[in-house]
C-alpha cells in the first residue's frame, strides 16, 4: 500500500511539473504572438506563490516557477530557431541588422566578406529582440493612435481600409473596415474592474496598517494585480500606442466581472439580457468589422463615439 501510494504521489507531481511546463510554454505564446503578453508572466509567478501552503512552500514555489519560466524559455527559443531556419536569405530588412547578422544571409553584402564572423544562433537571437524592440519604440505619430488612459472607455479605435462602390439602386456605399470596440461588452469589463479596484483598495490599506478589515479574495487580487500589470507599462511609454494594446488588460476586466457575478444570488435573468445586448451591439457594429457595404448615413449612425471617424 505504501508503494501505491508512492506511485499515485510521484504521479501527481509529474502531472502537477507537466502542467507547469505547458503554462510556461501558452505563456511564451502569448508573448511570441505580442510583447504586451508578458504582462501575464508576473501574475502566473503570483498565482504560484498563492497557491502554495506548508513546511515546503518555499521549495515547491521556486521548483513551480522554474518549471514555468524553463517552458517559456524552450518555446520561444525554439520559435525563433525555426524563425532563423526558414527565413536564410536576404531581404529588405537587412539594413537594419548589424553586418554579423547579414554573414548568415546569402545574397547579403556581408555574405562573402572574410573579415565578418556570423553570429551563431543564441546570438542571432539576441539581436533580433533587440533591433525589434529599438525600432518599434521610434514609431512615428499615428492618426489612430491613442493614449492608455482612453482605452478603457474604447474612445479611439483603428481605421483599417475603405472601398467605394456604387449599389444596384444607384445608392454610393463605402466598405469598411475598423477596429472597434462591442461598448456593452467593454463597459462592462470597465465597471467591474472599477469596482474592484475600489472594493480592494480599503481592505489592502487596512491590512498593511494590520487593522480589522473584510477578507480579501485571492482570486480578486490576483485580477486585479493582472490587471494593473497590463495597463500600468504603458503610462511610462512615449510612442503611439493603439487599442489593441488593452486586450490584455480587456480580459482582465472581463474576469473581474465574471467573478463578481458569480455573487449574484439569481444571475440567470442578468445573464441573458447581458448575452443580449452583446449580440444586438454585435450584429449593429460588425458591418464596420467586416467590410459590409454601408451608405454614409448608416456609417455615422454606428460612430458612437466622437474619435472613432
């Protein structure tokens, strides 16, 4: 009996270290789709730590984030490897790279010069964060561009394209196409992290003065921590920022109100007024989602907001 239940532990723990390697490597996804997914990395190491009780919980919080930041490493690793396997020759980008990079490109300017050594792969990698992150931060203004503090109210979104046309009626139409964002959906996500953040704030005040306050819920500070970790970088940031940079913090916010509705006591009809309006706001806006002819008056009818022409 001792040995099964020997077997069942090193089981859990194998499973328990699998399942911190795949959350390493969906984090290092999230970040390899955007940079803006590593503001989920701090609140990952921060579930950890909250997670963990005992005599051990020292060791099984550094062995858990370990496990988690080795995920993260081995799969971007590999997916700039691939990126450097696939992509050998040389481009129009080769000017912004240094002359050791350009070795490792056939056709380059550096790619017969004797006095050059190429850069091996970890190196290769290095520089390419590097140049991409030098280069994006001298982005230029933008007409669309909008400053962290607008977006949780959705007030400037991003024109895509445009196409004009002429209907069988003889009616002018113009496709286009923006992104923009579902109002209830995103107002929602505002209050109820609004709403936590001030539900919050008192009781952590309270317990750093170690005074008599309501308990605080794990699951709370860890959305709200989240939050504030995809939202607080970029106040410190100059350059053109743009909507698509909430979306992190967006599901955050969503969170938030998903677990307070949890507290309702009948969430049913709440529920389906809500999907309701989603769907209503939806189907309203997705003519400017997805290119769908429209006439002038019908487009000016769906810019609710002042900044989104």
């Amino acid at each position: 009996m001792l040995a099964a239940g020997g077997a069942c532990c090193a089981g859990e723990t194998l499973r328990s270290r699998l399942a911190l390697v795949g959350a390493g490597l969906l984090l290092a996804l999230a970040v390899g789709v955007k940079w803006t997914g590593i503001c989920f990395i701090g609140p990952a190491l921060v579930a950890l730590v909250l997670d963990r009780s005992g005599p051990a919980a020292l060791r099984q919080r550094l062995a858990a984030a370990a496990f988690v930041v080795a995920g993260a490493v081995v799969v971007q690793l590999a997916g700039f490897e691939i990126h450097l396997s696939l992509l050998t020759r040389s481009g129009p980008g080769d000017s912004f790279m240094s002359k050791e990079f350009q070795k490792r490109l056939p056709g380059s300017a550096f790619a017969g010069d004797a006095s050059v050594v190429a850069l091996n792969d970890v190196q290769a990698i290095v520089e390419l964060n590097q140049t991409m992150a030098r280069y994006a931060s001298k982005v230029a203004g933008h007409p669309y561009a909008s400053p962290w503090y607008s977006w949780p109210v959705g007030w400037r979104g991003i024109y895509f394209w445009t196409d004009d046309a002429t209907s069988k009626t003889g009616t002018a139409e113009q496709s286009r196409i923006y992104l923009l964002p579902n109002l209830v959906v995103w107002w929602l996500g505002t209050f109820a992290i609004v709403r936590l953040l001030v539900l919050l704030i008192p009781r952590l005040v309270a317990a750093g003065l170690r005074r008599p306050h309501e308990p605080i819920a794990g699951p709370e500070l860890l959305i709200a921590f989240c939050y504030l970790c995809c939202v607080a970088p970029f106040a410190a940031i100059d350059r053109p920022m743009f909507l698509y940079h909430y979306f992190p913090a967006l599901l955050c916010s969503l969170l938030a109100a998903v677990v307070q509705a949890s507290s309702i006591e009948r969430p049913r009809p709440l529920a389906v007024a809500l999907v309701a309006s989603f769907a209503l706001m939806f189907a309203w806006m997705s003519p400017l989602v997805y290119g769908e002819p429209l006439t002038q008056s019908q487009v000016d009818q769906r810019m609710l907001m002042k900044a989104w022409p």
